[in-house]
C-alpha cells in the first residue's frame, strides 16, 4: 500500500513539473524579446510584470524542489535494492 501511494504521489509530481515547465515556457514567449525599455528600479529590462514575475520564480522554485525531491527519492529506492539484494 505504501509503494502505490509513493508511485502515485511521484506519477503526479512529474505531471505537475511538466505542466510548470508548460507554463514557463508560454510565459517566457509573452515576453517580447524584441522590446528592451530602459531599465526599471530593479535594473531589469524584461517588460514582464511583477506578478509574472513572481509566478515564474515561483514555479522554478517549487519544480527545482520537485526535482531534489525525486532525486532523494530514487536514491533511498536504489539504496534499499542494494541491501534487499546484498544482505551482508
């Protein structure tokens, strides 16, 4: 039971992390790299808007999470193999 619950839960993870990179990648288009205004009190030229902005970090945020997340994941599994098949 526990196993599905892990399959099921990283299945959907990795859903989500496609979906985010979906949506970075359509908000990284929306934003017009022909235009480069004069730099903002940030010193950023992106005419992005803040709240784009901070959705785009954001979702970077939670799929780099995401990604450690299912690194350690992976390993712990590849690590329990190893004593399952080398009890010693």
């Amino acid at each position: 039971m526990k196993k599905s619950w892990l399959i099921i839960l990283w299945t959907l993870a990795v859903l989500i992390d496609i979906g985010v990179y979906i949506v970075i990648g359509i908000m990284m288009m929306a934003d017009d790299d022909r235009y480069y205004g004069p730099l903002d009190k940030y010193g950023d030229t992106s005419p992005m808007s803040g709240f784009d902005k901070a959705i785009t970090y954001l979702l970077w945020t939670w799929s780099f999470v995401n990604i450690a997340v299912t690194t350690i994941l992976i390993l712990q599994f590849i690590k329990k193999r190893r004593l399952a098949l080398n009890p010693a």
